[in-house]
C-alpha cells in the first residue's frame, strides 16, 4: 500500500516537472509566438547556459545516487572487513521475508550488541542468506558484526561473514538507462534548436521554456523532499553516530514547548532535557522531534530515556526513536 502510494506522488511529481511545462509552453507558443528578433540575445544565451548547468547537476546527481553509491557501499565494506570493530550481536527477532522461487532467504533482524561506548543497544538489519540450511538467523543465536569505528561512511556495520559484490549486469543496465536519458536531453537540445531557431541561434531560449524549466522544477523537488526530511527527521541528524557511539541515560524533562513548524498537521515539539553524563557533569540539551497528535502524552513525562555523545553531551536523541533506526 504505502509503496503505490509512493508510485502515484513519484509520478504526480514528475507530470508537473516534464510533461506539464512543455504542454504549457507549447500552448502558449501556438497562441502568442516569441519575437525572437527583439529577444536580447546575451540573455538567451545565459539562460542556455544556466539551463545546461541544471541539467549537469541533476543528471551527474542521478549518476552518483544510481551507480556510484554502489561502488562505494562495495568498498566500505572491503574497509570494514579489514578495519571494523568486532561486536557480538544477539538475535531477538527474526522474520523470514523470502520471496517464492528465490535462491536465497531474506531475513529481517533485530539485534542487540553494544556499540562502540559499550552501551547495549537494538538494532534492525536485513540479511540475504545463502546457506538457509544452516539456520544460522534464528532467534536466540549469535552473529558476528564489524562497526565502523569512525561511523562516516555507509554502511556503519556490516555481517563478520558478509560478502559484498557488484552485480555488473545491472549496474550496466543502469548506466544503459542513464546514458539513455543523457540522450534524451541532448536531443531535445538539437530537437529545440532545428525547430525553433529560425537561424537566429538560441534567442528563442526564455524563462518558460521546458529546456530550463524541467530540471529547475526536478532540482526544486529534491531540495523540498530534503527539506521535508530533514523536519521529519529533526532531532535524528546525527542519529547513527549518537547510536553506534553514544551512551545511554535517563534525561529530566524541563519542558516541552511547541514550535510554528507543523508536518502533515503534526506538531513539532522541542524538548528541554536535563541529564547527567558519565563524568557525573550535568548537561542541558535541547532536541526537535515531530509528534503524533496521537502521542502528545509524551510531552508531558517527567523522565526520558537518551542518547548522548561523550565527547559532545549536547547530540542527544531519544532511545525510543533511535531504536527504529534500519
């Protein structure tokens, strides 16, 4: 359910980021043509040149989040077999999600070990398992994990006895769609000059045209879904350092006022916390966090279970949302 719904908003979003501006322009174009020969030609041509810049940051974002990433997921994880700090980790839950037919079995985990503070911790993790045979990820057994001691590159951790490969065929798959769309740009670059120039070069570029308008909407979209984020995830910024690397105590909570910043109609809320480290030094920290209009209960409890950093007491985070972290 909720991944059809991410479908139709993905492609809701995309309507009103390629196919509406060009039906929009060209309507427009059919009604009230350009003057091209009073267009200021300087003009057009930084327009070109600011709408291929777009198209260069967009596309080479595209290229990095599809093909790049993988490469680096494949050698961090080749660092961490090398330079990762051993943990023991216990399996509480187990659930087979194999799909029919599969070669392999797909589990998700959770799993409790201590994080490199040494403060017990319970953490989700997906697995695909090549030998199901040996039953190895059933509840109440052990399995080795490797964390990252820096905690600055994905993934944080990985499985002691964890393979990493790039699958050639479908990162050339990939590259295969992303020149594709490479291809398109351009021919629609060529497509609009041949048809629109009238030898006058690029004067028939304008603010409305689909040429910057579509990555200009598309990049506006990235930094909105961004920006959602980071609200949804206020407070969680630095959520796998605080949890791999932080210690665990019960914070005072001094007040909990609501802020002007709301998420689909949910309030965010920041909390004032009080709390004793490790050294016996008492802190006052503040964290934001978007809650349930359902849950707003929490607002008025007196203790709360945190995260905090040792060398930096003011990174906090709630136990209860770290412990949801995939």
């Amino acid at each position: 359910m909720k991944r059809g719904v991410a479908i139709f908003w993905m492609l809701y979003m995309l309507f009103f980021a390629i196919p509406f501006p060009m039906l929009l322009y060209y309507n427009i174009k059919s009604e009230n043509p350009l003057d091209i020969e009073g267009s200021d030609p300087w003009l057009s041509l930084g327009l070109t040149a600011l709408s291929m810049v777009l198209w260069i940051i967009l596309l080479a974002g595209y290229y990095r989040k599809w093909v790049l990433k993988a490469f680096s997921a494949k050698r961090n994880m080749d660092r961490l077999k090398k330079n990762g700090v051993r943990r023991e980790a216990k399996i509480l839950e187990s659930v087979n999600l194999t799909k029919p037919d599969a070669g392999y079995n797909t589990y998700e985990l959770s799993l409790s070990f201590k994080n490199l503070a040494n403060t017990e911790i319970v953490q989700k993790a997906g697995i695909n398992d090549m030998k199901p045979y040996e039953r190895r990820f059933e509840v109440g057994k052990r399995v080795g994990l490797l964390i990252d001691k820096e905690m600055k590159h994905i993934p944080y951790f990985i499985f002691e006895n964890s393979e990493g490969s790039i699958r050639r065929g479908i990162i050339a798959l990939i590259n295969l769609g992303w020149l594709l769309l490479l291809t398109v740009v351009v021919g629609y670059y060529i497509y609009s000059y041949q048809s629109e120039s009238e030898g006058m070069g690029w004067r028939f570029m304008s603010f409305g045209h689909p040429l910057l308008i579509c990555p200009a909407v598309l990049l506006f979209y990235r930094v909105l879904l961004g920006f959602i984020s980071s609200k949804l995830n206020s407070g969680l910024d630095n959520a796998p350092l605080i949890k791999f690397k932080g210690v665990r105590t019960t914070a005072k909570q001094i007040a909990a006022n609501l802020t002007s910043t709301y998420i689909n109609e949910q309030p965010m809320v920041n909390f004032e916390l009080e709390f004793v480290d490790h050294q016996n030094h008492t802190h006052r920290a503040s964290i934001k966090k978007i809650v349930s209009l359902l849950d707003l209960d929490s607002t008025k409890q007196k203790t709360a279970d945190i995260f905090y950093l040792q060398d930096d007491p003011q990174k906090i985070a709630f136990a209860t949302d770290l412990d949801e972290i995939d």
